[in-house]
C-alpha cells in the first residue's frame, strides 16, 4: 500500500490506524479495580453504608459533642 501525500511524497507499507492486539495485552495486565470501577465504587458504597448502620456512633458522635 503506498499513499501520495503533497509532492512525490509517498508512505509505503504502512499501517495507519491499525492496533496488533495491543488492547488484549493491556486488558490482561489490568487489575480487578481498573477494569471494573463501578462495581468497585457501589461494593464500597455498600459497606460503609452497612458500617455506619451500627448504634455505636451514637456514642462517639456524643463524646465529639461534649469534647467541643
């Protein structure tokens, strides 16, 4: 494949806009946290809601409270 561009300017043999299976390589060198960040966000999310469920931060919000 050659392609004229402007004055006797010629490109041969190339392969413009053409990935060699680059994006399969990287896919697998990726962690669990970089391939799926939403499912990561909402577990997150869950259990720190399920923390903040508990009756013990009663107690600390009171003695932050009463050390102000």
């Amino acid at each position: 494949m050659s392609i004229k561009i402007g004055d006797k300017n010629k490109i041969k043999n190339s392969s413009i806009g053409h990935n060699y299976n680059t994006s399969n390589n990287e896919e697998l060198k990726k962690s669990f946290l970089e391939r799926h960040p939403i499912l990561v966000s909402i577990g997150i999310s869950l259990i720190t809601g399920f923390v903040l469920l508990f009756s013990f931060w009663k107690k600390i919000i009171d003695w932050i409270e009463n050390f102000l």
